[in-house]
C-alpha cells in the first residue's frame, strides 16, 4: 500500500478557451474535442427550445 493512495486526485482543468495546448497529448486533445462538441449539441439544443417558446408565445399573443 503506498503512502499517497489517500491523496485525492486532482481534476483535470476545463478547457479554457485561448490556453496554450502545447502540453497536451493527443489523446488529451480528442478528450476535450469530444466534449467540447457535446456541449455545442447541449447549447444548440437549448436555442431551439428557447426558439420554439418564443415562436409559441409570440403566437399567442398575435391572436389576442
């Protein structure tokens, strides 16, 4: 049993948009590439609810 096993382990840092990626292995790289492309599927997906909610609501108030 080694002596650091109770450490906790650091968090891998986000990525920061503009940080120098020169220290990075390429595996690194398709990690952040992976995730960066699901949060832009999360933010897309959150601009066509909104989009379908202002279209509804403005709808509405059209007919009044």
């Amino acid at each position: 049993m080694a002596i650091f096993d109770d450490e906790p382990r650091k968090k891998p840092r986000p990525h920061e948009i503009g940080q120098d990626l020169s220290l990075l292995s390429v595996d690194e790289l398709s990690e952040r590439i992976a995730l960066l492309r699901d949060e832009i599927a999360r933010l897309e997906a959150e601009r066509a609810a909104k989009g379908t909610t202002k279209s509804a609501a403005e709808a509405l108030f059209r007919r009044g």
